[in-house]
C-alpha cells in the first residue's frame, strides 16, 4: 500500500485540479495551440514576398496614373496649339483681305482721282483754246468747232439721245425744245434772239449750260448715262 506522501507526491506531479483535469494536459494542450498559431503567420521571406508585390503593383499603379496625367496634359497642351494655330491663320486672313480691300479701294480712288484730273486739264486747255466758232451750217460741225473731240463726242452723245440733232426737235409732253431740249426752249434767248432756227445759238447755250452744271460735257454725260436726263 502505497503512503500519503507517494500519493501527495504523484497528485502533485500529475497535477489534479478541483475539476479533475491534469494539469499537465492543459499544458498539452494550450501548447499545442500556441504551435498551431505559430505555424499559421508567414516566414520573414515569404512576409518579404508578399510585401515586395504590394509595392511593386502600388508603383505600377502610380506610374499609370502619372503617365495618365502626362497623356491629358500633352493632349491639352495640343488642342491648345491647333486652336491658337486656327485663331492666328484666321488673324492673318483677315488682316491680309482688309489689306487688299483697303489696296483695291485706293488703287480705284487713285485712278478715279487721276481721270477727273485729266478731265480737268483737258477741259482747261479746251477752253484756252484759240477756236474759230463755226456760226452756220451743220450742227455738228458747228458742234466740233466749239471744244475739243473728247467733249464733242460726250455733248453729240448727249444731243444725239435728246434730239437726234434735229434743231426744231420738241419734246410733246414737256415742251422740251432744241437740239439740246432745254427746258424751256425760251431759256436759250439768253444766247441768241435766234435760239428757235440756229444751232449755233442752242449749241452755244447747252454747251455753257453743261459747263456751268457739270464741269463739261463729258461730266453731263456722266451723269445722263446714270439717270438718262441731265
């Protein structure tokens, strides 16, 4: 028969609790737990691994977003160039046609300017002229021997429209009389008693009536061929 004290001495060893459990099997078993725990959390290399991926796919994304980034600014920096290219083509354009119309606008002044100066000398030295005034015969002679041939062919033109250089011609409406169908016929006393039979009394009315109205002939034809009465 064993004694208390063996059995004291195995109780304590064994390690009996109050609920019947060894202690030694709790041991067992909270160390196999803490094995199980232990073996469940990676190794420093494969830690190592995992936490390389995650900064390699982390770079990865950044470098994307940055090239991204880069991609919508150069885009935006090229829709930029093209609009200012189009805004400086269309500056040009615009600056080149008013250039050019304000050229054609002086070039048309210049040459209008020119031929009313001409028209102007020419008049001058026609009636500077020393004529010897044909008084009888064709009214067109009588016409020619009274300006120069550019005014001749302007005042015929306008005579030849009016009257068809008939010297009785007379307008059925108006009363319009002469070869240059003044308005009354009356007003060409003021160059002749004879304004009803001689031309060279109308020719000599008219042709003072045109230089007095408008510069001369020419410029009374000017203005005919606009309203087809002068």
């Amino acid at each position: 028969m064993a004694s208390a004290t063996a059995v004291t001495a195995v109780g304590a060893v064994v390690g009996i609790t109050g609920t019947g459990a060894s202690t030694s099997n709790a041991q067992t078993v909270d160390t196999a737990s803490s094995t199980t725990k232990l073996l469940d959390v990676p190794g420093t290399a494969q830690a190592q691994q995992v936490s390389t991926g995650v900064l390699q796919q982390a770079d990865a994304q950044t470098a994307a977003y940055d090239e991204a980034q880069r991609f919508q600014a150069a885009e935006a920096a090229r829709i930029q160039a093209e609009q200012k290219a189009a805004a400086d083509k269309a500056a040009a354009d615009k600056a080149a046609a008013e250039k050019a119309a304000a050229e054609k606008a002086a070039a048309a002044k210049a040459a209008a300017d020119k031929k009313a100066a001409e028209e102007r000398a020419e008049e001058a030295a026609s009636r500077s002229e020393t004529r010897t005034p044909v008084t009888t015969g064709d009214p067109k002679a009588i016409a020619r021997s009274m300006m120069n041939a550019t005014q001749f062919q302007c005042f015929s033109n306008i005579v030849q429209k009016e009257s068809g250089w008939r010297v009785t011609a007379t307008n059925p409406s108006s009363g319009a009389y002469g070869l240059v169908q003044a308005l009354p016929g009356s007003k060409m006393a003021s160059a002749g008693a004879d304004w009803r039979t001689n031309p060279a009394t109308q020719i000599k009315w008219g042709l003072n009536y045109m230089n007095s109205r408008y510069g001369s002939p020419c410029g009374a034809w000017s203005f005919w061929q606009s309203h087809h009465w002068y």
